[in-house]
C-alpha cells in the first residue's frame, strides 16, 4: 500500500499566480511561494509519524510512503537536464491568462481564450493545476525507483505483491513463482537497474535472483 504525499504546493502553477508578489522573500530557491511549500512539508511530516503507527500496528502490510514532495523538486532542480525550458518552468502549457504563468482563473485550460504551447513536453505544469504528461511520468519514475531502492516486500496469501505489481504495469515480464518472499533491489548503474525477483531454493529455505534489466531514467 502506497500512502501518496502532498506535492510542494508552493510550487504549483496555480499558487504562484494567485500569490505574485514582487517581494523576494516570498520565493525560495525553486522560484516556489515558500510558505506553503512550508506548510506541504509539515503536512508530510505528520503523515509520515502517522503511517509509521499505522505500520505499527498493521505488520502484516507493507505500508510505504510516496514522496511526491522530493519527487517533484528534483525534477525541478533537474530542468534543464531532462529537458524543460528553465525559463518557463512553471508557466501552464495550456492557458490564457496574460501574466507571467499563462494562468487566468476565470479562463482556464478549455475556454475559448485558452491556448497550447507547442510542446507540452518543456512545461512542468499543463493547465496550471495538472503536471504534462511528461513531468507525471518522470514522478512515476524516480517513485518507482527510490521505492524498489528502499523496500523489501512480503506476499500475502499467495497475492503478488505491489512491487511486483508495479513492475509488471511498466511490461517488466515477471513470472510469478509460488514464493512466501520477494525481495525488490534497485541495483543503479550507468545506464539501467535491475528488478531481483526472489524465490526460495528447493528446500525452501534460502533466495535464489533473477535479474531483469529495465532502462534508466536518469532522474537524479
């Protein structure tokens, strides 16, 4: 079970153009309204001490926390790198306000004024409260891998654990084997990790591996 985070809400294109400002101490590092990004990380927090009591209490799950905070700062801290125009990092791809993040909250993304940039894969921010396309699948990644990095997951009543689940949504051809135990290891190189699926040998007792290579995103 994946208990998602909030994102740096100070970081939302919706945020930053109803709380513009020309007063510096507004902003932190990112170019966010720091105080709410404040706030999404006392929110997390408390989640966290929260899911590690109901972990606590609930041994039998696997109760993971999805850092969508860290998920998206690195990304933003990453821009230039994966891509994105840094000068229009935060600015919606798909709308019609005339200010510095293309957002109007009485035209957003579908009215008539609204309009599209020509790629949407350069933007962070779609309409100013959805991520594109492509800043949702570089989360999904650096989740998938930080998760995987940090998690061994156990089987309950022979259902296929999430780790393996997950995998098996990115076309990672895993067959499932009649195990009481799978072990998921991020293994990092250069240009791939690996998935390590383990089974028990013919006594039951010790883990056999098997490695199954999947491209790297390269999301730092």
């Amino acid at each position: 079970l994946i208990i998602p985070g909030n994102f740096p809400t100070g970081c939302m294109t919706i945020c930053l153009a109803f709380f513009k400002t020309n007063d510096p101490k507004i902003y932190d590092e990112l170019n966010c309204v720091r105080s709410w990004n404040e706030f999404s990380m006392f929110h997390n927090d408390r989640l966290q001490s929260a899911i590690k009591g109901l972990q606590k209490n609930h041994s039998d799950v696997v109760i993971i926390y999805g850092d969508y905070y860290a998920a998206l700062t690195s990304i933003l801290k990453h821009a230039s790198s994966l891509g994105f125009e840094e000068a229009e990092l935060l600015k919606a791809c798909c709308g019609s306000g005339a200010n510095d993040y293309n957002f109007d909250f009485g035209k957003q993304c579908g009215s008539k004024e609204a309009s599209v940039c020509s790629n949407p894969n350069k933007r962070v921010s779609w309409d100013g409260v959805h991520l594109t396309e492509h800043a949702y699948q570089l989360m999904a990644d650096w989740l998938l891998k930080h998760i995987m990095n940090t998690t061994t997951l156990f089987e309950n009543n022979g259902r296929i654990p999430l780790g393996i689940s997950v995998a098996l949504s990115r076309n990672v051809k895993i067959s499932p084997k009649k195990s009481s135990k799978y072990i998921l290891e991020e293994v990092q190189t250069s240009t791939a990790y690996h998935v390590e699926q383990a089974v028990p040998d013919s006594k039951g007792r010790t883990c056999r591996t098997k490695k199954i290579r999947e491209e790297d995103r390269k999301v730092a």
